[in-house]
C-alpha cells in the first residue's frame, strides 16, 4: 500500500488546491454551466477557438463526450462550429458571438482581488519566486495529469 503524504506542508497545500477547485465549482454554477463546461468555456476563450480534437485533448473527455460537451454548449447559445479558416474541412469551435452574457468579472473578481491581496503582502523578489513556482508547477500538474490518463487507458485495455 502507498504510504500518503503528511505533515503540515502537505495539509496546507491540500487546503490550497481544495479552495481553488472549490472556487472553480462556484463559477461553473454562477455561469449556469457544468464544471466540465465551465472548464471547456475556459479553454475555448484562451485560445480563442479550437478543434473538437483539441478541445478533448485540454479536458481529458473522449471524443464523444467532447461532442456531447460541445453540442450541449452550443444549444445553449454558447459556442457555436465554424469551418476551419486554415483546412475548410475541419470544424472549429469557438465562443458565440451572441452568447448568454455572463459577467466574469463578478465571478471571478472577487478572487482575483483576494488573492492579489494576499500578493501585495510579499516583496516583488518573493513574488518572483511565487509565480517561478506556478510557471515551474503548471507543467508538473499537467505531466501527472497525462500520467494519470495514460494508467486508465492500460487499465481499459486490460
């Protein structure tokens, strides 16, 4: 059995990644949107489109999820499919125009405020090394999320 981690580092960066997931599931409801819309929205508006393809790669859904994910999106006035300007014969998705407005600011601002409120209390050099952190961390976060995919696809082949 793997032993778990413990130790008050741990538990306060456990309490971290649980305030912002916590918050994530707060916007999705503000939005009017699942956690895998709201999420999806996200990566959509980043980019400012992308390929059903893409899109399941960011999310980690199948590819029918993702088309169940995109359509329910786009009934709800939220995304709609365009011809690839770059290959006609691929499809893009990218936000609607006329899409259900949704004020970000309100759901994402209060956070934003908070946290760079808790920013302010450090000097620019240690802020250089919090955001050294996050620069270094996304990646990582990314890297175990792939290997976390990549054991459930052996364990269905299986």
């Amino acid at each position: 059995m793997t032993q778990r981690p413990s130790g008050e580092r741990h538990e306060i960066f456990r309490d971290y990644l649980d305030a912002v997931g916590l918050h994530a599931l707060a916007g999705a409801e503000a939005a009017g949107l699942q956690a895998s819309e709201w999420y999806a929205m996200s990566q959509i508006s980043l980019a400012g489109s992308l390929t059903p393809g893409e899109l399941s790669a960011r999310t980690g859904l199948t590819t029918g999820a993702t088309t169940r994910l995109i359509d329910r999106l786009e009934r709800a006035g939220r995304v709609r499919r365009v011809a690839d300007p770059g290959d006609r014969r691929r499809v893009v998705v990218e936000p609607a125009p006329d899409a259900p407005d949704v004020d970000i600011d309100a759901i994402v601002g209060p956070a934003r405020r908070r946290v760079g409120e808790v920013l302010e209390r450090y000097t620019p050099e240690q802020r250089e090394v919090l955001f050294d952190y996050f620069r270094r961390a996304a990646p990582a976060f990314r890297e175990a999320t792939e290997e976390i995919r990549a054991a459930l696809r052996d364990r269905k082949r299986r």
